[in-house]
C-alpha cells in the first residue's frame, strides 16, 4: 500500500518526494477531477493527500470524493505556509456538532 499526494504547489510535492510521497501539482478542478479520478483506478493507494488549499478551493469535489469512495483514505494537510485553518477549529466543530459551548 502507497500513498499519493495532490499538491497545489511544487514545494509540497518536492518535500513529499523525498520521503517516497509520489504527487502531482494541479491547479483547477478540471485537473483535480482527472488526477483524482487516476487515483482511484490505482487499487495500491491506500492514503490520498490533499493540501488544505486545493480542498477550500473545490470543496465540491472534495466532498464528493470523501462520500462516494471508500478507498483511499483521503487526508488534508497544511503546505508549506502552514495551516490555513482557525486555531480553534477542532473546539468550534464540537461546539457545532454538540451545540454546547466548551
């Protein structure tokens, strides 16, 4: 079993490369469609890596990804700017799963 990743730039594909992470850059949805659709035909991937750009970009495919296919476990990682998510995202989304503030 292997993982992939979909990048949004070279910097995180280069880094991922040299820890044996093969990827591919894209920029637009269509790109991400094919290179997503590659993936899934690839029965030895068993972790698909997302930047965090790429999935605020086109949550559409992203969602859609994540609830019509099982396999490969889908994860989203920060680039090399860091974290494009709140510091307190994780309390936020049990406040909104729970609906009681922690």
């Amino acid at each position: 079993m292997k993982a992939y990743l979909i990048s949004d730039n070279i910097d995180t594909v280069t880094g991922m490369k040299l820890t044996g992470v093969d990827g591919i850059v894209v920029h637009e949805k269509d790109e991400l469609e094919k290179a997503l659709d590659t993936v899934y035909k690839d029965k030895s991937v068993g972790i698909l890596f997302i930047t965090e750009l790429l999935s605020t970009k086109f949550p559409d495919v992203i969602s859609n990804a994540k609830l019509n296919h099982k396999q490969p476990l889908m994860l989203e990682i920060p680039d090399r700017h860091g974290s494009r998510k709140r510091a307190d995202f994780i309390t936020s989304y049990i406040n909104e799963a729970i609906g009681v503030k922690l």
